[in-house]
C-alpha cells in the first residue's frame, strides 16, 4: 500500500468513527415517525390525507342540548373540543349568545387556497337551530400559543374572547382574530388567518359533528402544506382542552 493510499483510508476511517455516534439517532428519528403513523392515526383521531384538505374525520363533538344547557345555566357561549387529534383544542361558538346578533355565515378567507371541496366553500354556514353556530381552532397561527376563547372580556385590547364584537385576543403577541369574519387577523403579527372548523348539524338528534376545516393545521408558526403533514401528531406540542364550561371574566 502506498502513502497516497493509506493516506486515504486513514481519512475515510477517521470520518466514519466521526460521524457514526449520529447516525443512530437520526435513523431512531426518522424511523419514530414511519413505524408509529399506523398507531397515531389511530391514537389521534386521524384519517389519510391525500388530497390538500381530504382525510379530515368525521367526528361527533357535542350534542346541541349539552351547548344550549351550557348556555342557559352558565351564560358560556364557547365549548371546547378536540379535532382532529386528541390533544389539538377547537371551541364552538354560538355567535347570537355571544355577540347579541343573529349571525348564519361567515366569509371563508381562504376560499380557493386549498385543493379538495373543502377549499370550494366560499361562505362558511353556522349549525344549530337558529345556524348561528361556528367552530375555530383554539391554537394561535403565528407561533402556536394557546388562545384563551374561555376569558370572557369587555374590551378588545384586552387578551381573551371579546363578546360584542367576537373579537379573540392572543396574550402572546397581540394577534387579533376577528371570529364573525372568518377568523381573519386584524391586529398583531399571526400571518393568516384562524382555521375554521367545518360542522354539520343532524336536525334529528341535535348531534353536531366536526368534518374538517377550512385550512390546513399549523404549527411552530409554519404552515403544513403538504397533505401527509396536515394531520400528524406533533410530540413537541402538549396543549390541553379546557372542561365545559370554563368562561370566566377577564
């Protein structure tokens, strides 16, 4: 063997036993999520996605007896749910009880964004009854901070869920989502809007049900646009749904 040669081994050797103590744990890391999608999808309450906005469940959330209940005894307004894994917090809203106004639809923003006919509904219907019942996530888009829909305020600058004009305030940077028109930011820094949650109503049993949303989940403050990433389960994100009912005054 030549000088050149070993010289050369010498090196290739030396790299290998460099970089072989990280070789393990990106091959745990990547195999973490291949071999235990089967179970999450089962775990977390999700279907396959493959098209844009498809392979959101159909899920049952409440029945409109338990929000009317809540409502009459309470005053509270918001009910919490979670969708589409088990530890992603929603809230339905009953915009009349809330607001005082009879609101039955909502401006979706982001009509056309999306592939599937999800992303083809233009206008947003509320459910219920009187269809003046809506449901939103409960995550913030501009860094994932949990929104505190059950702080009840009478201000809008002040964070919580302002109720004359369903106005969802953000404690972590200020973002504004403006509820009655579609979630659409109007204040801080939250990049787009705040995904709606698409239900639909049996009149026959007053079971309301979860059927997708209006936008792809987002998470650490970047959208998930790919279809194999709107639904996974995110391990570094532990946010909790709140008891109904849980409004209190801010």
């Amino acid at each position: 063997m030549d000088r050149r040669t070993f010289l050369r081994l010498y090196l290739l050797v030396g790299a290998a036993i460099a970089v072989a103590p990280v070789i393990k744990p990106a091959l745990d890391y990547v195999g973490y999520f291949y071999s235990e999608l089967g179970s999450l999808s089962k775990k977390y309450l999700v279907a396959d996605n493959t098209d844009g906005l498809a392979g959101f469940p159909r899920y049952k959330v409440a029945n409109i007896q338990q929000v009317q209940q809540q409502i009459k005894s309470s005053g509270c307004a918001v009910y919490f749910f979670a969708y589409p894994l088990t530890d992603e917090p929603c809230f339905l809203v009953d915009l009349q009880a809330l607001t005082g106004q009879q609101i039955t639809e909502i401006p979706n923003p982001y009509y056309g964004k999306y592939a599937g006919p999800l992303g083809q509904i233009q206008t947003i219907k509320g459910v219920g009854p009187n269809g003046t019942i809506f449901a939103f996530s409960d995550v913030c888009v501009h860094l994932g901070c949990q929104l505190p829909a059950q702080v009840i305020v009478s201000s809008e600058s002040d964070p919580g869920l302002y109720a004359k004009g369903a106005d969802l305030h953000c404690p972590c940077h200020g973002s504004i989502y403006a509820l009655k028109d579609g979630g659409v930011v109007v204040s801080g820094p939250a990049p787009r809007p705040l995904p709606i949650v698409i239900l639909d109503y049996d009149s026959s049993t007053g079971d309301i049900y979860a059927v997708g949303t209006n936008a792809p989940y987002f998470s650490a403050g970047i959208p998930r646009t790919t279809p194999q990433d709107n639904l996974l389960y995110d391990p570094r994100y532990s946010y909790s749904v709140p008891n109904n009912p849980s409004c209190s005054n801010g």
